[in-house]
C-alpha cells in the first residue's frame, strides 16, 4: 500500500467512511493494548499538562489508526 493510499484510508476512517474495526478483523491486525483513561493521564499529564478525555479519546483513535496502517 502506498502512502499516498495510506493517507487517503486515514481520512476515509476519520470521515467514517470506512469502519476501522472491519479493517482489523479482514486484515487479522493485532489490535493494539489501550491503555485507560486514568493510567494515560497520570502517565503523561506530567509531561503535556492536563489531560481531557477528549485529548484522551483523540489519541486512542490516531494509535488505533497508526497501528493499522503499519501493519498493511
């Protein structure tokens, strides 16, 4: 897969075009260790300030989507 195909599966699973879940299950990708909520933020609120759950929720997302990308 080229980046170019890459970048553009990116914004078709942001866009909700494409369902990351399905893209797991059809290429057998690992699904990657989420850590929670509460253990993320005591990790790296020290380093990048106070954490939200929307700050939270927006990285969990990018990982899930990263994770998948490396793998195709």
């Amino acid at each position: 897969m080229t980046e170019q195909e890459k970048q553009q599966l990116r914004e078709d699973i942001k866009s909700g075009k494409v369902n990351v879940d399905e893209l797991y299950e059809k290429y057998q990708v690992p699904f990657p260790y989420i850590m929670d909520y509460e253990i993320y933020k005591k990790t790296y609120e020290e380093e990048d300030g106070e954490i939200t759950f929307e700050d939270y929720e927006k990285q969990i997302n990018e990982t899930i989507i990263e994770v998948l990308l490396m793998n195709l």
